[in-house]
C-alpha cells in the first residue's frame, strides 16, 4: 500500500513579534497509509496542530515537503475534509446549509446537494436538527455536523484537530465510538491530533507520539486491536497495556527521543 | 424638560421593549413624566408652556400642514445623507478590512475626520458649496460614512478566521470566502454601524437647519426662537424625539430579523 500522507523532513518555523523565532516542528517524517486512522498525541507545543495544519495547506512548511496523493500540497483542497476544535459551524446557516456549503462551492445542482447533505445528516443522527441554527446545537452535535459537513464534499482524507477537546468525558466517548463507527462505513485516510492518551490509542491504527521544544517525532506506537473497537476493548488488558506504554511515551519523555526506534517501528508494521 | 426630547439621545442604547408587562411600564412612565412636567409648570410657574399648550400648538401647526412639511424637509436630509453615506461607508469599510493596503491608505483620513465634529465642518460648507442642500446633506453623509465605514472595518477584521480557514478547506476561494462568510459575518457590525450613523445623522441635521436652512425642524425652532414661542419649539423637540426613536426601532427590527443566528448571552 502507498503513503496517502507524507511528511517528509517537514518543518515549521514561526517568527515572534520581537523577532525572535520559535521551531514549532523540527524536521518531521511520517508516512500514514491509505484508510489508516493514525492519532497523534504529545504535550502541548510538541506541533501537532501545526502538522495537521501543514497537512490541510492551512500553515506552509518552511522545511521539508509535505505530500499529499503524490504530490506536493499547495494550499487546502476538498480532497482533505479538516474537523476543528472549535466547530467551525457557519452560525447563519441552518444545518443543512452548513452540510451543503462545500457541496455549492463544488459546483453540485441544488437536488444532488440535498440529496448528498441528507444522507451525511442521517449518518450522524441529526435528521431532527436539519433546519435549525447551530445556535440551538449543543457541543457534540455542533461536532457531528461539522463531521458531516466535512464528509460531505467526499474527502478521502480526514484532518481532525482536536475535534472532541471541548466535550465532557461523557459525550467525548459516545463521538469517539460514533466517529469510528462512521469511518468504517465511509473508509477515509484519518489523521487525528489530540492531547487525550485514552482517546488516541482507542481510536487509531497507529498512535504518533511527539516530543515538544522543539516539536519533533518521539515515538509511533503501533495499536494491535481489532475494529469495531468496543467496551470490552476498552476496558481489555491489551488496551492497557499499549494505553500505558503511550502514557509513558507522552509524559516521561527521555532527553534523547527513539527516533531510530520510531522508524524501525514503522517499516516492521506496514 | 419633556421625557421624549431626550429620546433620541438615549434611543441608540436602548434595548428591545419586552413584554407586555415592560410595555405598560413604559407608557405609565411617559404618562407620569408628562403629568410631572404639568405639575412643574402649573406650580412653580416656570416660563414653559404647558402639556395643553404644546398639544394645542401641535394640533395648529399638524391642520396648517407646516409641521408635516418642515418634519419632510428634515427627514429628506437625514435620509439623503444616510442613503449616501452607507452606500460608501459598506464598500470603503469592506475594502480596509479586507486589503491592508487599503487600510493603510485610508485609515489616516477616517480616523482624523472622525475626530471633527461633523457640525464644525459646517461653515466651510457653506462657504465652499452654497446654501442650498448641498452643504447640510454633505455634512450629514460625513457623520453616517464615518461612523458606519469604522463599524464595517471592524467587522471584517473580527470576522472569526477559523470560519474563513473552514471555507477554505471546503474549497472555497477568496470571491466566495468574501460573499459567504465575511459579509454575512460582519453584517451585525455593520447594522450597529448603521444605528449609531442614524443617531448622528438625526442630531447633525437639527443643528445645520438651526445655523442655515430656508426650512426643516430645526429652522422652525430657529424662527420660533425669535418670537419667544415655547410651544412650537417643544413641538419641534418632541417631533424629533419621536420620529429619531421611531427611525431606530425600524433598524432596530431590520438588525433582529438579519442576525438572529447569532448566540445571545
């Protein structure tokens, strides 16, 4: 199978006020393979927003190539469908509206679009919400929206940032279930940041664990579970235990990160 | 003084009336501020007129037809001036919001004519553009554009950028990032813009018909000034009251009904 994503040497800079700069990513190299879900997890300022971002074409690397497909990214495409923290829900547009929104920028007839939005709002479960403000939504279901806005313009690439950071614990694992469930339906490529340990090895093929100051690759933690992911895995030993070893990747880093280790790691999964 | 002259003043403030019950509140309230008002003048012998005088006076000046054509006179400048100065004050104010090099180019002249008030820059008005509607409509465009184009400004630079990255990642370019999110997403700035533009337009225009006007409210209150008659000018001051109130109760409902997506607190 061929690497949908690329990083190759992948920095970011990014310029202080006083002149002074800060290497937000140093050097990052990490290929995710087609249909994989990968998380990527590490303490704050370890740059795992600023590759999401470099990914989506939001952010340009100021080192390195980032590849996408094949081929070098310039700027955002609808090939790439990002999910945001902050919803990012068009608040004057009713649910539908915000679902079509990409769909009218496509080009799509009014009835196609219908059609297409309808089936994406049914996935996610709000049929009942299609016509109302974001405004009356509460946090999950603002997020299923934008999910379904997202899977609307037919991605194959899902960049999610953080997407469930501002839920309670509760409604965070009922998304992460949901979300998988929707992912083996409509197979995309994920790309998942996060700062949740439990969160990213429930969710991922492969969990990408970073290292901060300056953000750089730490670790990639392969994930030997099999889908559907359920309570009973989450509950398992098994989940325990790489649950663990994730847990002391991201907060006892060591001075000197297994960078060697990480890519040997890599090659011997895929 | 009578509560409704103040009204304009206070209008740009106020909130929404709701409720029925807050309603009658309201109008015990001007019925109480009326009757005080009678109270005074009957009492302490003030030199004011009357509650009855200045209804009777109304009623005259309302069957004469002269109120209804210097209210006309008035309310054509005002809405001639806002006309044109939100019609400028929209684009200028998308274009320093959106191209910095506009905004570099333009800023230093709004934020210094800001600092003018626009009733100083009568007399050269009329000394540059005659004595005609020129100057008064010129003078009351100049306070709509500047307060409405600073309004506009902030509204596009506010507009949330994670909105504009989430256009974006869908596909869209600059002319639709432009239609579909910066505009709808500054239009409440730009109608709060349009609300105190029309504040101003209204208290601009009263004091270019006081200073130079063949007709209009304010000149009415100008010539009755000269005679020592009261009633007509309190007719005149509330005419303004309620018709600046009655202006900005329609924007007030244009603004509910455009933004009503927004999250209230």
């Amino acid at each position: 199978m061929s690497a949908k994503i690329s990083f190759r040497n992948v920095s970011r800079q990014f310029a202080h006020h006083d002149g002074a700069s800060f290497l937000a990513l140093d050097r990052l190299s990490v290929d995710v393979l087609e249909g994989e879900f990968v998380t990527l997890v590490g303490p704050s300022g370890c740059g795992k927003s600023t590759a999401l971002n470099i990914a989506a074409g939001l952010i340009e690397p100021t080192g390195g190539e980032m590849i996408v497909n094949g081929r070098a990214v310039r700027g955002p495409g609808p090939e790439r469908g990002v999910i945001f923290q902050q919803y990012a829900l068009f608040p004057w547009l009713t649910v539908r509206q915000n679902v079509e929104f990409g769909l009218r920028i496509g080009g799509k007839k009014a009835s196609e679009r219908r059609a297409i939005a309808q089936r994406f709002i049914d996935l996610v479960g709000l049929a009942d919400f299609a016509d109302s403000l974001p405004k009356v939504l509460s946090g999950g279901m603002k997020q299923r929206c934008a999910i379904a806005r997202a899977y609307a313009v037919d991605p194959t690439i899902l960049l999610m940032d953080e997407p469930f950071g501002a839920l309670d614990a509760l409604t965070r694992v009922q998304m992460q279930d949901q979300l998988l469930d929707t992912w083996s339906r409509e197979r995309r490529t994920v790309m998942f940041v996060t700062h949740d340990v439990d969160e990213a090895v429930y969710l991922a093929n492969r969990v990408i664990v970073m290292a901060a100051r300056p953000g750089r690759l730490y670790e990639i933690i392969p994930v030997d579970l099999p889908y559907p992911r359920t309570e009973a895995i989450r509950l398992s030993g098994a989940f325990a235990e790489i649950r663990n070893r994730v847990w002391r990747a991201v907060y006892h880093q060591s001075a000197r990160p297994p960078d060697s280790a990480a890519q040997d790691n890599e090659r011997e999964i895929r | 003084m009578s509560d409704s002259a103040e009204a304009p003043a206070t209008s740009a403030t106020a909130r929404p009336w709701g409720g029925r019950r807050q309603l009658l509140l309201n109008v015990v309230a001007i019925c109480g501020g009326i009757a005080l008002w009678g109270a005074a003048v009957s009492f302490r012998r003030v030199g004011l007129p009357s509650p009855e005088q200045v209804a009777a006076r109304a009623i005259e000046l309302i069957r004469s037809g002269q109120l209804f054509a210097d209210l006309l006179a008035s309310l054509g400048r005002v809405l001639a001036g806002f006309a044109l100065g939100v019609t400028l004050a929209i684009p200028v104010g998308f274009l320093m919001g959106w191209y910095p090099i506009a905004r570099g180019l333009i800023e230093p002249f709004v934020q210094f004519f800001r600092m003018i008030p626009p009733l100083a820059v009568i007399p050269l008005a009329i000394v540059t553009m005659g004595i005609g509607e020129t100057p008064k409509v010129f003078v009351i465009f100049l306070a709509v554009f500047l307060s409405s184009v600073i309004a506009t400004f902030q509204g596009v630079i506010g507009v949330d950028k994670t909105l504009i990255n989430a256009a974006r990642v869908l596909g869209a370019k600059d002319a639709t990032i432009f239609r579909r999110v910066i505009i709808p997403a500054s239009t409440p700035f730009i109608l709060v813009g349009m609300r105190i533009g029309l504040g101003s337009a209204w208290a601009t225009v009263v004091a270019a018909e006081l200073i130079a006007a063949q007709s209009g409210l304010g000149f009415r209150m100008q010539q009755a000034e000269l005679y020592y008659d009261l009633a007509t000018i309190f007719v005149s001051l509330i005419t303004i009251g309620i018709l600046g109130l009655a202006m900005d109760r329609l924007l007030l409902a244009l603004e509910t009904r455009l933004t009503q997506w927004q999250e209230r607190m």
